[in-house]
C-alpha cells in the first residue's frame, strides 16, 4: 500500500514538473524565441499569453519588446576646421525582427556594444565632415535679438550677427541616423532616434579657446573703448569750442555795452559841463574830489606845487604853514604842498 502512495506521488510529482516545464507565459513587453538544444525552432512568438513547448528539450529566450535607450560615453573628435570636440550622444531603438537579433546579437549587451561600434563611427564621420558651427547652431537663416541701443554704425559692422550656416544641428543628426539605421537593421533593429546630449571643447584644448575667446572679446572691448575715447575727445573738443564762441560773444557784447554806457555819461557829463558856468565849476570840483578819493587812501602822501589843478581847492582850508611848505589838513592821508 505505502509502495503503490509512493509510486502515484512520484508520478504526481512528475507530472507537476512535466508541465510546468512544457507551459510558459510571455508578457506583454516581451517577446520569445524557442531553442531546441540552441537552435531556433518555429516563428517568433510576439503575442502575450499562455503558450506550450516540448519539456525540457526546448527553452524560451525572452527578447525586450519596448523601446530601448542607448547612451555613449562621451567622445573626443576633430570637426572640418580641425578643432578638437567631445560629443556625448543618446539614441532610441527598438527589436523589430527578434529571430534575427537572436541569431546576430543573442542578448541585449551584445547589441549595445554594437550600437556603440556603429552610432559612435557614424558620429565620427559626420562630425568630420562639418565645421564646429554647423554642429552648434539648431537651425540656418535664424534672425538674432539685437541690442536696441546699438547705432546705425556699429549695425552696418555686423556686430550681433550670427555666422551663416548650410545645414545645423537637426540635419547634422538626421545624417547620423540615416546612415547609422541602415547598418542596425541587419541585426533586427530599428533605430528610431538619435541626439546630440551634450557637445564640448576637448580638455586639452579647452583652456586654449577660452583664452583666445578672452583675446578676441577684450580686442572688441579696446575697440570699443577707442571709440569712446575718440567720440568723448571730440565731444570735450566741442564743448571748448562752445564755451570759448559764448564767452567771446558775452565779452563782446559787455564791452558794447560798457561803450554805449561810456559814451551816455560822457554826453551826460558834457552837457551838464557847458550848461553853464556854475555848473561846469560844480563839475570841475565834483571830479576832483572823486580823483582826491581814487588816488589818496589812508597810507598816501602826495607831494604837489601850489599852482597844480589838484591842489586849488585846498588853497581856502586851514593850514599850518612854514617857509617853504604848507602842510594841509589830514584828509584821509597826508597831503604836503611845495610853494
């Protein structure tokens, strides 16, 4: 009785391994191909379900139905005008004939590194065939944002333009991917996509750009500069001009003035002069005093003779007198008078 429980267990047992050997599922992001002893047998299972296969003898390969990323490692390369770059690119790809990339790549680090071979070559030849600009700038005829204070001279010099270019960044990855996809498909592949990530001056010859962009922008900035000097030169240079044409102008007119002053006292002084005896004394005497006012201050001796014009009007006022000299009261200074 224990021997027949033991053989229908094991039988049991037998067949519980038999089918779960025979039955496998496929999801919905996957796809299978069946080998017996390694070689593909029948098509390429690409539904998703409950599926059957011989126990034992045959194994499900699992192939990746999604779309799949490639990402390079950076890399250093020349462009047409032999400048040294590191370009790091991505691209998306997708198994479209699993028997094929079974047979050719069996698993997907197989075709990464041939990815790598093929995407990293392609990049190359396209980076070779084109200057630095055509790989940097995104599109050709683009009309760039210019400074609104920037003069009508410095417009017709160019500055704030952008350099021509025949194709750009898109074509130049277009070129990749159109050559690159040709050669993937052979192995079941479709190449659904390829980008510049990130594009740079080599470490080597980093520092020697960033120094020759110095020297080129602080050439445009003593350029500038001369200019500024030239134009506040020439604005300074005006400003004497001006300033000099008004001051000579004020001059002038101050001095026509003071004519046509000097001229109406003089015509003043003349006819009240003539007008009459007592009034050309009156004159006489009020043009003295002032010349008595102008010449003499507290510190002043003046030596006259008894006949001078100056000395007239003080011949009446009290004197202390000696033989030769009269001394005159002090008006302000002393006043001597030789006889």
């Amino acid at each position: 009785m224990k021997i027949g429980l033991g053989i229908l267990a094991g039988i049991v047992v037998a067949a519980v391994v038999t089918v779960s050997s025979a039955v496998y599922t496929v999801g919905e992001v996957e796809q299978a191909i069946i080998t017996q002893f390694g070689k593909p047998v029948g098509e390429p299972i690409t539904s998703a379900g409950l599926k059957v296969k011989l126990p034992f003898v045959q194994t499900v390969n699992r192939i990746d139905s999604r779309v799949l990323e490639w990402d390079g490692n950076p890399s250093d390369m020349p462009t047409k005008d032999k400048l040294y770059i590191s370009v790091d690119l991505f691209a998306r790809w997708k198994i479209t004939e699993p028997l094929q990339y079974f047979l050719r790549l069996r698993d997907e680090r197989s075709a990464q590194s041939r990815l790598d071979d093929i995407l990293g070559s392609e990049t190359r030849n396209a980076v070779a065939k084109h200057e630095l600009i055509e790989i940097i700038r995104t599109t050709k005829g683009r009309t760039p944002l210019r400074d609104t204070l920037l003069t009508d001279e410095e417009i017709a010099q160019d500055i704030g333009s952008l350099v021509p270019i025949q194709k750009g960044r898109a074509l130049v990855e277009r070129e990749i991917f159109e050559a690159a996809a040709e050669k993937v498909r052979v192995f079941g592949i479709e190449l659904l996509d390829i980008r510049f990530k990130r594009i740079n001056y080599n470490e080597s010859v980093r520092p020697k750009i960033y120094d020759r962009m110095i020297s080129e922008r602080r050439q445009i900035a003593e350029r500038f500069l001369s200019e500024g000097n030239g134009e506040a030169a020439r604005i300074r240079g005006n400003r004497e001009r001006d300033l000099n044409k008004i001051q000579s102008e004020a001059y002038r007119a101050v001095e026509k003035i003071r004519g046509a002053a000097d001229a109406s006292a003089a015509q003043i002084y003349a006819g009240a002069y003539t007008s009459g005896p007592k009034a050309a004394e009156f004159y006489e005497f009020t043009r003295t005093m002032q010349a008595y006012g102008d010449m003499i201050s507290g510190e002043t001796t003046l030596v006259l003779t008894t006949d001078s014009d100056l000395f007239k009007f003080l011949r009446g006022m009290e004197a202390g007198t000696s033989d030769d000299t009269e001394t005159i009261p002090d008006l302000g200074a002393n006043t001597v008078a030789k006889r």
